[in-house]
C-alpha cells in the first residue's frame, strides 16, 4: 500500500515539473496505455475553465478585436510553420527565419514545434490505422479530438523522425520548455490591457479582460478549430482522391483553419505548400506563404505536380506495400536518407499501380523532404 502510494505521489511531482520542463523524469514510455494522465492535463482543463473568466471582466471591443487577431495569427502559425514547414519542409527560409516561426508557432499553445511535427509525421505514416493515436474510425470521435493529447503515451517528442530538427538546439529548448513562449505572451496582454485601461480609458478594457479574451478564449477557440482536422476532416467532407485513409476536403473546415479542410488534397500529396490545389480551393495559408515569398522569407515553396490532379488518377488499392529506397550515395543522398526516417509512406499502394509509381518516384514527395541546410540570406 505505501508502495503504491509512493509511486502515485511520485507521477503527481513528475506530472508538475513537466508542466514547466517537459524533460523531468524522463522520457515516458514508448509501450503506455492510450488513456487520460489527469495529472498532466490540469493546466490544459484549468485554460478552459478560465474563460468563464469573461462573466467577472466583460468584454470589449478592442479586447474581442485582440482575440480574433490573435486567432488567426496563431492559426496561421500552426497551419504555415508547425505543419507545412517543420512537418513537411514544404518550402526553405533561414535559421534565424526558422527559430521565428518556432516562437511564433509556440504562442498557439500547442505544445513545442519536435514534439508537434513529430506526431504529424507518425500521422501521416500510419493515417486511421490502429497506431493512429488520433483516428476517429480506430479510436472514436472525441478520443481522436481531444483525449489523445491527455495520454502520457502521447507526451514524448519523438525525436527518431525529426533528427532535421532535432539538430539545432534552439528549436530543442523551445521544445523542452514549451511553457515559456505562451506564459511571456500571456503577461504582454495583460501588460497591454493594463497599458490601454491607464493611457486610454475610453476602450474600456483592463488587463484582467485581455488576459482572458487575447490568450484563454482564443487559445480554447485555436485549438479546438486545429483540432478538427484530426476529428471532423476525418469523418465528414468528400472525398476526392482514394487514398488509404479516411482524409476528406471541407470548405467550412478550410475556413476555419486557413486552408486545412482540404484534407484529403493534402493526404494526397502531403509535401505540397498549398493544400488547396485548384483555384476555387480557398487556402489563406497558401496565399500568406506566397506573400512572405514575395519578400524575400521564404523561397522554394513546393508545388504540387500537374500530374497528381487528375482526379481520373485515383488510387484504388488499399493494399499496403512497401517502397523501397535506392541505396544513399554522397552527401545529398545520405541527408535525404537520414531524413525520411521510415516517415511518410502513408500512400503505400501496390507496385503496379500508376499514380503509386508517380507519386513515389518523384524525388523526396510523399517522404518528409532531406533536410535543409538552412543558410542565412
């Protein structure tokens, strides 16, 4: 009995020291149950519980205008950085470029960028089969919504499939301390409110008000609109390429997430750029990234081949198999081997099948693209 107290009392101390260092007592587990650790998850339940916050501080519009700003910077920032390029390496920038859209990308509160594009990546190997720990058709709606990100068997940054990223050490400090982005951007809105209560009283705010509007509230209303890409992208939407998943294209969910909802574009060709592939596919990520290409940011963005939108070239096997790689020679070929990390065979199909062949010969396309030697411009 004091046993096993003791061992409950020693997951508790370990649960909040990772609240702030997601390294304490090590790494979990790689074999752990897919159930919820409570003890983890307090501070994900406790941001919830603070936007009932509003019923003490009200609103006003310039606080709501701060929550509606913040959501689509930080949607963008999930959509642009975390997913596009740190999951798929969709296009290149700068190191100093690269830790940016890591900070920025932190402020969404969705963990550190390893630990983000690593389960992407698994995502994409194993899309709504039993190992997808947020599939909707394996594990159910709300589990592959929320519950996944309250398991302990889902903590761990799975750093075996992002050794492109692992390398800097930037990017594994923000990921360790993944705390440390949302609680700085936390005390600005209060700071800001404050400010704006003192030097401009007539925008009736205060900072208790955009603490709760600028961060809670639109922190919950991010990530559950994120989230639905994992849940609702999986189980409602058409279908226009057969691919061995449940993926599916929604223009409602597309909005919300700044072009996401074009699911199963993406699970089609997942190191594109843009999600949308036809013009009437509105994806504001895609547009963004061609503006911050325009300025010089970003460059490189990797488009989606003519070949690969026929829609007449489905791919009707579900039958798994396994592509195989030529053998790494010299050092592009070594770097594009370290990177695919057995990663991103999601479109396995059969060796016959013509659309497989295409999609799979085109150098570094469905696997996570060789690592940039990320340069200074």
């Amino acid at each position: 009995m004091a046993s096993r107290a003791a061992g409950t009392s020693r997951r508790f101390l370990v649960a909040i020291a990772r609240w702030f260092d997601t390294s304490a007592g090590g790494a979990p587990a790689a074999d752990l149950p897919q159930k919820t650790d409570w003890f983890r998850c307090v501070p994900y339940v406790a941001v919830h519980l603070m936007c009932l916050g509003v019923i003490w501080v009200g609103w006003s519009p310039v606080a709501a205008g701060v929550a509606v700003a913040l959501y689509f910077i930080r949607m963008f920032a999930i959509t642009g950085f975390y997913h596009r390029y740190f999951s798929h390496r969709s296009f290149k920038t700068s190191r100093a470029g690269q830790f940016v859209f890591a900070v920025i990308g932190a402020t969404a509160v969705q963990r550190g960028v390893l630990w983000w594009a690593s389960h992407h990546r698994l995502h994409h190997q194993r899309s709504d089969e039993p190992e997808d720990v947020h599939s909707p058709r394996q594990h159910g709606f709300i589990w592959s919504h929320i519950g996944w990100i309250t398991s302990e068997a889902n903590f761990r940054s799975e750093l075996g499939v992002v050794r492109d990223l692992a390398k800097f050490p930037e990017l594994m400090f923000l990921d360790r301390f993944d705390v440390l982005v949302p609680t700085v951007l936390g005390f600005a809105l209060f700071g800001l409110g404050a400010l704006l209560q003192r030097h401009a009283p007539g925008l009736h705010t205060t900072g208790a008000q955009m603490l709760i509007w600028g961060f809670f509230i639109s922190t919950v209303v991010l990530g559950h609109g994120t989230f639905t890409i994992n849940s609702l992208a999986h189980v409602f939407g058409r279908r226009r390429y057969q691919t061995n998943d449940d993926s599916r294209n929604s223009f409602a969910l597309a909005m919300v997430t700044l072009g996401e909802g074009w699911h199963n574009n993406h699970h089609h060709f997942p190191a594109a750029a843009r999600n949308g592939f036809f013009w009437w596919e509105i994806d504001i990520t895609y547009y963004t990234l061609k503006l911050l290409e325009a300025c010089g940011i970003i460059w490189d963005l990797r488009q989606v081949p003519p070949e690969l939108l026929d829609e007449s070239l489905l791919d009707k096997s579900r039958t798994p198999a396994t592509v195989a790689l030529a053998p790494a020679t010299g050092s592009h070929a070594a770097s594009r081997e370290e990177s695919l990390v057995e990663i991103h065979v999601a479109e396995r199909a059969t060796t016959h099948d013509t659309l497989a062949a295409l999609k799979h010969n085109i150098a570094d396309t469905n696997a996570v693209p060789a690592p940039q030697e990320v340069t200074s411009r």
